[in-house]
C-alpha cells in the first residue's frame, strides 16, 4: 500500500469552510479506482499562519497514485481546494506493516490487571 500525507495550513478564519469544501470534493479522491480511502485531521497546533490540517490517504500503489496525481480530475480538486491555504507541503510512503486493532475493552482490562 501506498499512502500520501498532506499538511495543510489553513487561513484564518476558512477552517469551517474548508472543512466542508473538502467533505463535499472528496469523492472526486475516493471514487478513483486505486483509492483505499482518505481521513481529514485538524491539528492541535496552529500557527500564525492559520490552522493545520492533516489529510492522508491510502492507494494500492504509487504508479496508480501517481496517474492520479497528474490527471486533471486531481487538478480540479485541487484548484476547489487552493483559496483555503496559506502553505502545505507532502509526504509520501510504502506501508511495511500493519497491525489491525485486536483490543477489546475486557482484553485491556486484562493487560491491566496484569501490570
């Protein structure tokens, strides 16, 4: 898998708008064939800059990620996008490994217990 991780700095005063900017622009992310799906996550932190925003998302490679990336259905999104931010920068990974949740609230309290 191959994940992308955005930073976004929000201006002031647009993150409620850009929120639902995005919720609404989205699918044209998601419904992309090699697209595993996608999270928005509002920082802690803020800068003066405006407020941080993490979006990640997860594709079944990075050539398909890559063809997505330079397709003008990711233009358009972007440009719905662009008048919200003041900065941003991108990361990108392959995932080595993942551990699914296997914790439940008795097996927590187990461990618990144990320490």
């Amino acid at each position: 898998m191959f994940r992308v991780m955005l930073r976004m700095t929000i201006k002031p005063d647009l993150a409620a708008e850009f929120e639902k900017v995005w919720t609404e622009v989205g699918d044209s992310v998601t419904s992309h064939p090699a697209n595993l799906g996608q999270w928005l996550s509002h920082a802690e932190e803020s800068s003066d800059e405006g407020e941080i925003y993490y979006i990640v998302s997860d594709w079944v490679d990075e050539p398909r990620f890559r063809e997505f990336e330079t397709s003008d259905r990711h233009l358009e999104h972007r440009q719905k996008l662009h008048p919200y931010r003041s900065g941003g920068s991108m990361t990108t990974m392959n995932v080595v490994a993942h551990l699914p949740s296997s914790g439940t609230a008795s097996t927590h309290a187990e461990w618990e217990k144990a320490q």
